[in-house]
C-alpha cells in the first residue's frame, strides 16, 4: 500500500483563502488524499516534525482540527540518528532545514509521496529527484493520480 507524507503547509492548506483557484484546488486534494487514507487506499504517515510545528500554531482552531489529521495517520516514523544524517544531508543540498527533515522522515517511513503546496520546495526536489528515495508532489497529483 502507497504511504504519503503530507508537510505542514498541505495538512494547512484549507485554512488558508479559499478565494484563490489554486489554493482552492490544493484544498479539495488535501481533502481527497485524507479521505483516501480514511478510506484504507493509502496510509498517511505522521512524524515528530508534524507535531514540532504544528504545536508552533499561534491558532487554535488550525492547530486541533490540523492535530486530528496528524493522529489519524496510519504510520509514525521516528526520529532517528539515520533521519537526523539524512537531513543533513539535504540541508548541504539546498534544502531549508525544516523541509529537509520532512523530506528524510517521508524517506524513512518508505513514503511514495511527500505532498507539499511550497513551489521551492517542488522546484528543487525536481533537480535533485535523483537523489531523494520519495517523490516531492502538489497535492492534486497524488490526490487525483496524476502523478506516476
């Protein structure tokens, strides 16, 4: 069964203005890809990353509803000294910090997917796809299998 990583700013993705075409679209698939997880389709994986920076959500509202979905997750993968390596790693490549853990977490839990809405985070996942063990993905591509 495929596993997905969804990163903070996809589990966010429908708190934020719905009045825009993209951010609406990204909604209905985040929307779509828990449902499918819900549905035992696929199973969505939850890391210690996820609860660092949700529990860092000044809203409440956004941080129980985003913490219910994180919960729901089928997969926890830990924190570990070969997470923590690879991270590092893919810092000295260019990733941010925060998105370099999400990236070696979703690795670690053996996910297909690590969904993201952050365009720079898809930007350089795609030139260095050779080096990454999951794909990087918008949220439409995993929800509605655009993606291979």
């Amino acid at each position: 069964m495929d596993r997905v990583y969804l990163d903070m700013c996809s589990l966010k993705r429908p708190f934020d203005d719905q009045r825009q075409p993209r951010v609406r679209t990204e909604a209905s698939a985040v929307a779509a890809i828990i449902a499918r997880a819900e549905s035992g389709e696929i199973e969505l994986v939850r890391s210690p990353a996820h609860l660092v920076e949700n529990d860092a959500n000044p809203r409440e509202d956004r941080r129980l509803a985003t913490a219910l979905w994180i919960d729901g997750a089928a997969v926890e993968v830990a924190l570990d000294e070969q997470a923590e390596s690879r991270a590092g790693h893919l810092v000295e490549l260019g990733f941010a910090p925060l998105d370099a853990l999400h990236v070696a977490l979703a690795e670690r839990a053996g996910a297909r997917w690590l969904v993201t809405c952050d365009d720079r985070l898809i930007k350089l996942a795609a030139r260095l796809a050779d080096t990454l063990r999951t794909t990087v993905a918008l949220p439409p591509d995993v929800a509605w299998g655009q993606h291979p």
